[in-house]
C-alpha cells in the first residue's frame, strides 16, 4: 500500500512511534517505517540494546542517529532481544534503503505477543490512514 508516496506494507503491524512489528515465527521483527525514515534523513549510526536485553511495549530501545538529529526508536511489543540487526548496524544505509526488508533493527521473543499487537495498527484498518495522513500534515507544518 501507498499512502501519500510512503510505503505502507499491509502486512505489518504499526506503532504511533512510527515502528512496525511483523510476526515471524515465535519472533517479532522490529524496524522504523518508510515515514520515519524519510523524516529523519540519511541514517549515520544505529545504536540498540543487545541480545538477551529486555524491551517494554511503547518504551525505547535505542536511538537513530542522522548526524544532525538523533531519535529514539520504540518496541512496539514486549520481551526479550533474540537479535540484533548487525548488517544494519555496520551499514545505517540499509535502513534507509530498505526499511522493511534488511533495514531492521532488531528480533524479540515476545512475552505477550497477543496482548501487545491488539494495540497496534494495520494499515488497512479503518484507522490507520486518516491518523498516518494526520501525522504526515503534522511534519510538513515543521
């Protein structure tokens, strides 16, 4: 899906901090979306927990970095680091270029997985496109 020239993947799960989940076994893969990463720039450092780390649902777990702006990026479930994206780590470009594909951050084991995405978005629920096209109006105003 495309929303406003943004990729949108329909098979993913979004966080309002603008991450994404998408379910893969009995892991979650984690990364920031076409959104955030068009809004942040060119990525220069990726900084993260480590395996074996606790995340929370809706609470950081490292910061982006462009060179001029740093950021926090969030878990959009809870549980525990099963890897670290290092390819991103030693390429930031990667997140750029592929937010969804190679350009995630990281892997979770999930210690509530189906109470966490039920407060998530997809992006072809009713909701998801008139608060994405909120939140893009709120960006271009900056």
């Amino acid at each position: 899906m495309d929303i406003d020239g943004y990729k949108v993947p329909d098979n993913l799960y979004y966080h309002k901090e603008h991450m994404w989940a998408r379910v893969e076994g009995d892991l979650v893969v984690i990364g920031g979306t076409d959104f955030m990463m068009k809004l942040a720039g060119a990525v220069k450092r990726v900084v993260t927990l480590e395996e074996d780390d606790e995340v929370e649902a809706g609470k950081p777990f490292g910061t982006i970095s462009t060179g001029k702006w740093t950021g926090k990026v969030y878990s959009p479930v809870s549980g525990e680091i099963a890897e670290v994206n290092e390819e991103a780590d030693s390429n930031p470009k990667l997140i750029n270029d592929d937010p969804y594909g190679k350009g995630w951050l990281i892997k979770v084991k999930p210690s509530n997985l189906q109470g966490d995405l039920v407060t998530l978005m997809k992006a072809n629920d009713g909701q998801f496109e008139p608060w994405f096209k909120a939140e893009i109006a709120k960006h271009a105003k900056k």
